[in-house]
C-alpha cells in the first residue's frame, strides 16, 4: 500500500455503500453545485498545477502512483483507498485508471476575466451561448487556454464547464482558464461595451474573412450553439462579423475547430 508523507484519519473503504462513495457518485453527476469531479492521472497531475483547493482523493489498491498521491496529499486532500472490485462503480471513464479527486469548484465571475484582460497574451474573450455538448466545450476551453486569452464566458442554457466529461476534454484548461458561467446574451454584450471590448461572430453570409480582422483590438468573440448559431437579433446588435472560407461545398466546421481556427489567426497577428 502507498505510505502517505502527511498521514491523514483515512479508512480502506470496501463497501459500495460506503458514504464517502455515496457522496463521491453525487459529485461525478453534477449533484454536488460546490464540489467537481477529477478523474486519472494526467487530470490529477493538471490539477496540481492549478489553484485548486482539493478536497479528498480515492485511490484503488493497485495504484502506482506513490508520488502522485503524496502531492495531492500535500495539498490538503484526505485520501481514501478504495478495493479494487469497488473502483470501476465510481469511476466515470471504461477504463479506471485508479485515481479520482475531488474539489471545490472554481469561483465564477467577471471580475477574473477583467483582472486578466491587461496581462493575457491574446486582448480576447470568448463568449459561447448555448453549447449544449460537453466534449466541444471542453475542446473549445483547451484551445482558448493554449491561445492565451483573457477568458471564457459561458451561458446560461449551456452545458457546465466543469462536467466530469468538459474536465476531460479541456485537459484541465478549465482549472486554470478565467471562466464566467450562466450569462446572458444582453448581459455581456452590456460588459463588453463597458470594457472597451468590440464584439465580433462568425456569420456564413458575412463579406469580411476572419483574416481580414485586426485581431490586435481587444474583443468579444461570440460563438453561437452548435445547432442553432446566433438568431437574426443578437448578430444585428453585433459590431463585426466574419466568415471562414470553405471549399468544396462544405458549409460548416465543428464548433470547436471553426473557434480554434479564428483564435489560432488572432494570436498569430499578437505575436
């Protein structure tokens, strides 16, 4: 068994009903609004170089990782070990990799994307209304993180950004990454004017392409849900809208690749 650096009052847990694993279940489906779920190495290892504050750590028997579990353990997180014919009923992925954490869910707000506006590499926060599929907004949240911009805002009628799925896709961007959940469309058109921040979408019957921008500016960029975009309102009362050229016939990208694609133009013109 793995000896603990800070040893903490901690149990073998081999009951499935175990309320430590009762409690766990609940954070893994969203139940717990205070807590997040954090499975796997890699994600733990991410965790780790986050401000989290991490709360407990379920281990199974056959883990390895001696050395990852001192650090969590470091971290103020009381760790539990778990039998190993228990792990996979609390585990969220089809194959366990014998580690899950848990944390206390990131603050939301305006005020962390505004404290970040004056030191991000890239003067740009993105805006994602009504993305309901968890995988692309993880993706979308990885790619913001790796483009350096201020921030993420997320709508109200999004999925969370910080479902145990999101967690896995943004491979722990969302832990780092300032984000500002449950906004609306009139709420942060309001911030952004507020800021000093030009609003700008994409729009497929747009002239100018996403090239043609000065990406140098500070920006709102919105994206639109992937089955519905913006409606006729919410583009009419944005200042700029762009296009991506696309050959072939081809009319729409993936969500998270079309954003990846415009992020990626206005970080290479910030250097």
């Amino acid at each position: 068994m793995i000896k603990l650096r800070q040893m903490n009052e901690f149990d073998k847990i081999t009951s499935r009903d175990n309320g430590r694993l009762v409690n766990l279940r609940k954070v893994r489906h969203g139940k717990d609004a205070a807590s997040i779920f954090i499975e796997g190495r890699r994600l733990t290892e991410e965790a780790l170089r986050s401000p989290l504050v991490l709360d407990e750590c379920f281990v199974s028997d056959a883990f390895d990782g001696e050395d990852l579990v001192n650090a969590v353990n470091a971290r103020g997180a009381t760790v539990y070990f778990v039998a190993d014919r228990l792990f996979a009923s609390i585990s969220d992925t089809k194959t366990p990799q014998g580690i899950l954490v848990t944390a206390k869910r990131p603050k939301s707000g305006n005020n962390l994307i505004e404290d970040n506006l004056a030191s991000a590499g890239l003067p740009l926060v993105l805006f994602l209304k009504e993305i309901n599929n968890p995988s692309n907004l993880g993706a979308v949240l990885r790619t913001a993180e790796a483009a350096d911009i201020a921030g993420v805002a997320v709508s109200t009628n999004s999925t969370d950004a910080f479902s145990s799925k999101s967690i896995r896709a943004s491979m722990g961007a969302v832990f780092r990454l300032p984000v500002w959940e449950n906004v609306g469309f009139e709420e942060i058109t309001k911030w952004a004017k507020a800021n000093d921040l030009s609003t700008i979408a994409s729009d497929i019957s747009a002239s100018v392409r996403y090239t043609e921008i000065d990406w140098t500016k500070p920006r709102l960029m919105i994206v639109g849900s992937e089955a519905h975009g913006l409606n006729v309102s919410e583009l009419a009362g944005v200042d700029e809208k762009i296009v991506i050229q696309m050959e072939n016939g081809v009319e729409s990208l993936n969500l998270a690749v079309a954003t990846g694609i415009i992020l990626f133009e206005a970080k290479r013109q910030n250097g």
